[in-house]
C-alpha cells in the first residue's frame, strides 16, 4: 500500500503539480499536513480524492469555514499515524526534532506528518517523524528551494520504507 504524504502545496485552486497528481492518483492514502491557502483549494482535492484524503490546516488557512482540525490521527494498517501542521510555536522555520517527537508522545502516534519548515526530513527514533517538504509552486521557499513529497510504502502492516521524492 501507497501513503502520500504531502505539505505545503500552495496552490490556491487546489491542481496538484503534474508528477505529484499521479502519485496521488496512485496512492491508497493522501496524508496533507495544512497549507492550501485557499478553501477552494481543499474543496477541490477533497472533490477528486474524497475519503482517501486526510488533511489538517496550516497557518495560511485562516478561512472559518475550512472543516479541518489543527491535528488529526488516522490508524491506517492498525499504525497510528498523527498529522500537524507546525510542531512548534517557537521554531518557525526549522525542524526541531524534540518538538516534533512531544507531538508524537501527546497524540500517542507511531507517525508524525508536519509541515511548515518547507525542508524534506525523515527521521527514525522512539516515533518515525516525516516532513515531506514543500508540494507546490505557490509560496516561496524557506530554506529548501525544490518541490517534494514523502512516500510511504506499508505491506503486512507495517511500514516498509519511506523516501522522499523531488519533483
């Protein structure tokens, strides 16, 4: 099974890039750690994915009328995956690992997605933490200046890779 996990797109109609489209398409689940910045764009990718999208707001979604939570957990394969946007208040732009595994501890998740830092990470400790990066065109980078997604592979219930993908 295919788990996208994606961040940041900021695409404010809600198209997916080309390349990430059909990994999209292709996966069993879209994990989408906030930053659409438009409601029309969540509208149009709950539209085209439906249920197998999970998604979470980001600090650009500010719209009242957006039906997202801050935090989210799913268990997909009988693992508990969490997906937050930011992981800390203090740390804006880079990735603070022991923010990211307290957020882990609290929703009491084998998996954090987050987003935010715009900076692909993958890492594997107590909690496998994973930052896909920035998915999309429309807002400029951080620190990090390329387009990627993380891709989970699970099989038997458990997780048998994850790597990240430039686009």
């Amino acid at each position: 099974m295919l788990i996208l996990a994606l961040a940041d797109i900021h695409q404010p109609d809600g198209k997916l890039l080309s390349k990430i489209k059909l990994l999209a398409d292709e996966a069993a689940w879209i994990l989408l750690a906030g930053d659409f910045d438009t409601k029309k764009a969540y509208d149009e990718l709950k539209a085209t994915y439906k249920d197998k999208l999970i998604a979470v707001k980001g600090n650009t979604n500010e719209d009242p009328t957006l039906p997202l939570k801050s935090e989210e957990v799913i268990t997909i394969n009988g693992i508990k995956f969490g997906l937050i946007h930011k992981v800390s208040e203090n740390s804006s732009d880079t990735f603070d690992e022991k923010a990211a595994q307290a957020v882990a501890d609290r929703l009491g998740v084998k998996v954090l997605i987050f987003g935010h830092i715009h900076q692909p990470a993958v890492v594997y400790g107590s909690k496998l933490l994973i930052c896909p990066g920035r998915g999309g065109t429309g807002a400029q980078p951080k620190k990090f200046s390329g387009i990627s997604v993380a891709l989970i592979e699970m099989f038997d219930k458990k997780i048998t890779s994850v790597r990240i993908n430039l686009i």
